[in-house]
C-alpha cells in the first residue's frame, strides 16, 4: 500500500525572513515524524542559514508512490 504524507511547513532564516508551503511526499511505511520531515525540505530544498522549522496539519493519506520516498533519498 502506498502512502504519503501531507503537510504545511514552515522555516525561520538566522539572518531574517521565513519560508512557508505545503507539501505532499512519498513515505516508507506508516508514519514520519515532524523532525524528518523538515530536515528533508531543508536539504530537498538546499536553504541555508535555517533557524527554526515547524511542520503542521500533517496528515498520512493512501496514494500512490509519485516519486522516490523520502526515506529512501534520506540514506
């Protein structure tokens, strides 16, 4: 069974301004946390200078695999 995760995420920069999106990623098994899902958008993303991250409304949905899983990439 495929899943992915959706979620809205949001980045602080230590010298100033923020990033804010939503997302909807291919998963490995049933769940991820907050914490992995963030350090993927921070390298996915290739940002620098990341102070705080928070993820919210995170939601596991059924779906098929659109992409390499996030777990996978993160080896």
């Amino acid at each position: 069974m495929d899943k992915r995760v959706q979620f809205d995420f949001y980045i602080e920069f230590t010298k100033g301004g923020s990033l804010q999106g939503q997302e909807r990623l291919d998963i490995d098994g049933d769940d991820i946390n907050d914490e992995e899902l963030a350090k993927y958008i921070v390298e996915d993303m290739r940002l620098l200078m990341v102070g705080e991250d928070r993820i919210h409304n995170k939601k596991i949905i059924i779906e098929k695999h659109k992409r390499k899983s996030i777990d996978k990439k993160l080896e």
